[in-house]
C-alpha cells in the first residue's frame, strides 16, 4: 500500500497539477464462474506530452455490480495509464489499478484487488472509445478474471490555465430521506420497516434554461435494518422554466444490509417541488433482477455554483467576467483503524487496514486560518473485512502556516458491511488534522479520529494518510 501511495504521488506530480481531465465509463463482462457484470467509472488527470507523442492519466476508479448474484458489490480505488499514439485518431494504452471492496457474500476475502489492463483507443470528436484486456484479482478472496472490456472517455475543458473564461451551471445537493421496506425487501425484515437514508449528489445544467440536468449520486442506508445498504446512480432531472417542479430519473446499482437486489441493477424515480434551495420529493427504487421495490420520500439541500469543470456544449457559451477561484481538492490514500469488541460472527476485531478516497474544498479562509469540507470513502482491505466500507463527511477548521496546517476535525457518516457490528451504522469521530506542503498544489495529510456507533460493539481508533491534489476550480 505504500509503494502504491508513492507511485499516485509521483505520477500526480508528474502531471503537473492536471493539464486536463476525463471522465471514462467501462463495461466489464467477468469471467462466468465469478457470476458479475461491472460497470466501471473513472475520474482521471490528463497530461499531454506532444514532444513523444505521449500521455499519462491518473485518478480514481469504482466498481459496481449490475449483473449476475452480487448486487451491492462495490470497490473503490486509483488507476493510472499511459497512452501512445500510432495514428492521428488511433492509441495504444497500458495501465493499472488498485483498489479494495466487496460485499453481497462476495468471496472478496480482505477486499484487495489490483488490475492490469491493455488496450487500443479509437479518438472521435465525441471522445474515446477503448477495447482493453484485463486482468483482475483479490488475492486473498477467490474472485479473478481475465476479460475484455469496452469503455467510452469524455475529455472534460477543465485546464489549470483557464482561457476564455468559460464556466458551466452545475450544482450540489445533500441528501436525506426516509425508505419503507417490507419482508419481500430485505432478508433482515419481518414486517413493515424505516430506513433513514443519507447520500450526496452532483450534477450539471445540460441546456441555457436550466430545464434539463445530469447528474450523479451516492448514498447508503442508516438508522434502520439495512446497515451496509448502498446504491450508485446516474442519470437527468427534468425541471420546469420556473424550476419549481423537477422529474428525477436514474440507472444505477445498489445493494447490501440483505435488501433483494439480485446482480445489483436498479432504476430510480421521482418526483417533486423546489422551493429555494429545498428540495421535497416522493419516489421509488426498483431492483430490476430482484425483488426489491421501495418508495421513499425524500428532502435534499441543493445549491447552485458555475465551475470551469464541466461537459462542453457546442454553441453554448458560459461566460462570467469576475469568477471566484477555489481549490477543489482531490484525496487519495490509506489508513488502519483499530478496536476492542465482537464482530457479528463473535470473533474479536482484528486490525484493518484499507483504502481512503474522496473530495473536498475549501468553504472559508482569512489569513491566519481556514475551514474545509470533505466527502469521503474508506474500504477495508486487509483484516479480513472485505465487504466494509464507510461514507463520511468531514468539516476541518485548521491554522495555517507556510508549509504546516494543524487543527481538529468533526467527521460524521454512516459504514456497514463485512461482519462488523454497527449498530445502526450512523457514526461520529472527532479528531484531529495536520497537513505538509509538498509541492505548489499538493499537500500530504495525516488524521487521527476516535470514531463511535451507537448500539454496535465497533468502536475504532483510526488512523490515516492522504495525498490531497488540489485542481483550481473557478466558481461565479
């Protein structure tokens, strides 16, 4: 893990702060005795070297199940590749990932996976289409696969030397709601049952009206039977001119916390009112290769920004004379956590280490301090805890000094999965925060928390390092 951690850093270096970036969505038939289909989302930094007729790429990657007898299986991980070119629209392309996850009874054992892949790229003026062989195996579980894959790169106008001025409508909401599951639902049900949900979601404005956006979100289950529950979506909102009125419709996967979800593929539906930055809504989530079918209502916090990082349109121009510049920030690293206790299974805890990833920025500064705000994931990758995983929001207020940040943070969230006894899942973990300045962008993390969770026997003391790649984003 920290071979790897370096490798991120100085490929991250090496792409001088990003020159661009690219989205990529992958389809991945494994090999039939593992029984899944994924489907694969990369976020990567792109930099170009024109004198060798290269590029390399580095980002995060994740995983999730959407066909066969594992739905709710997800891993979350890096990547980096090389691309070099043959012809004017023709790439050859190596690379690799590691990652960790698992879930659904999986046998993913730790949660560690690596992949190897090659490929060739086709560029068309609409982005790249890839045709790669890969390799993957969790090496302590039984889950390997050498398949190919097919996968479609847009490249995002996002460069670090802003030119024209050029920003997008995108927004962000936090989202809250409340599940209503029966027996048919979820394994651990024998009547009529609640769940809190909590998630985020991102989107970004299609069209100069704000009638149509795509968008993206995460969330999991809390506060009810269905701990270790989590869904991934994407898709588009409908609104009204008025954007009083909204239609929200998405395809994704989702499962865990024994809800009936089959391979993992799910749509999700819903309808409601936006009044200012609240919004109110009723829908339903449908696993499609099982029985689950589940009606919610719901109520998300939404806010309305304009960044340089976004889908182009042809003959849409977004244009602003006085943006706002931010550091989004990019996390990537590993951490351990320790406790005392019984898992599920009645074996005492071991230690488990695990993968750390995520987002953030910068909500606040004057000159002598600072407060950040952070979404992030852990995933267990050693101990034995394959399927575990952690959803967390972080509010750091930190003292800044040239090459040293110091301060306490206030991390809440919600985990499940891999045996451990979380009670509800819902989590709280104070900590503390030190970052060091190791290059104009990059900053090297290190936190300690003591985290706990009300009615479970898990209380752990983690602690994790990460390296944070900050990306200049320009806000309205």
């Amino acid at each position: 893990m920290r071979q790897f951690s370096l490798i991120f850093l100085l490929i991250t270096e090496s792409l001088c702060f990003g020159q661009s970036t690219s989205m990529t969505l992958m389809f991945e038939p494994l090999e039939s005795s593992n029984d899944m289909m994924w489907v694969t989302q990369r976020f990567e930094l792109v930099k170009d070297y024109e004198t060798t007729h290269t590029a390399i790429t580095a980002g995060l990657e994740t995983q999730s199940a959407v066909l066969g007898n594992y739905g709710g299986f997800y891993a979350f991980g890096f990547t980096g590749s090389m691309y070099q070119y043959i012809r004017p629209w023709v790439f050859a392309r190596l690379g690799g990932s590691i990652a960790s996850g698992g879930g659904a009874g999986a046998p993913d054992g730790d949660g560690l996976m690596y992949r190897g892949y090659a490929g060739m790229s086709v560029k068309s003026k609409f982005g790249l289409v890839d045709l790669a062989y890969n390799h993957i195996d969790f090496p302590s579980g039984e889950i390997s696969s050498n398949h190919f894959s097919v996968s479609f790169t847009h490249i995002l106008p996002y460069n670090t030397q802003i030119q024209g001025n050029r920003y997008y409508p995108a927004y962000f909401e936090l989202v809250t709601g409340l599940w209503f599951l029966g027996p048919e639902d979820a394994s651990r049900n024998n009547d009529q049952v609640q769940s809190m949900y909590a998630g985020v979601r991102v989107g970004q404005y299609l069209n100069t009206n704000h009638t149509l956006g795509g968008e993206l979100q995460l969330g999991a289950g809390a506060l009810g039977n269905i701990d270790g529950y989590m869904n991934y979506s994407m898709g588009l909102r409908f609104n009204t001119p008025s954007q009083r009125l909204f239609l929200r419709t998405h395809l994704g996967s989702g499962g865990g916390g024994g809800v009936y979800t089959g391979g993992g593929i799910s749509t999700m539906l819903s309808a409601g009112a936006q009044v200012g930055g609240h919004q109110f809504s009723i829908g339903h989530w449908t696993a499609l290769s099982d029985e689950a079918s589940i009606p919610f209502v719901s109520y998300s916090r939404h806010l309305d920004f304009k960044s340089s990082l976004g889908f182009h349109h042809g003959g849409i121009d977004y244009s602003y004379k006085e943006p706002q510049e931010v550091a989004l920030k990019v996390l990537a690293g590993a951490g351990q956590q320790r406790s005392l206790g019984i898992d599920r299974n009645g074996n005492p805890y071991n230690p488990m280490s695990g993968i750390a990833m995520g987002l953030g920025i910068e909500t606040w500064r004057n000159e002598n301090y600072s407060l950040d705000a952070y979404g992030h994931t852990f995933w267990a990758a050693s101990g034995g805890y394959g399927a575990y995983a952690e959803g967390l929001l972080s509010a750091a207020f930190m003292k800044n000094g040239e090459t040293l940040r110091y301060g306490v943070d206030l991390t809440s969230g919600i985990a499940g999965g891999g045996g451990i006894e979380v009670g509800s899942g819902l989590m709280i973990a104070p900590g503390a925060q030190v970052e060091c300045k190791i290059g104009p962008l990059s900053n090297l993390k290190m936190n300690l928390r003591q985290k706990y969770f009300q009615g479970g026997t898990y209380s752990p003391v983690y602690f994790g390092v990460e390296l944070i790649q900050s990306l200049p984003v320009h806000l309205w």
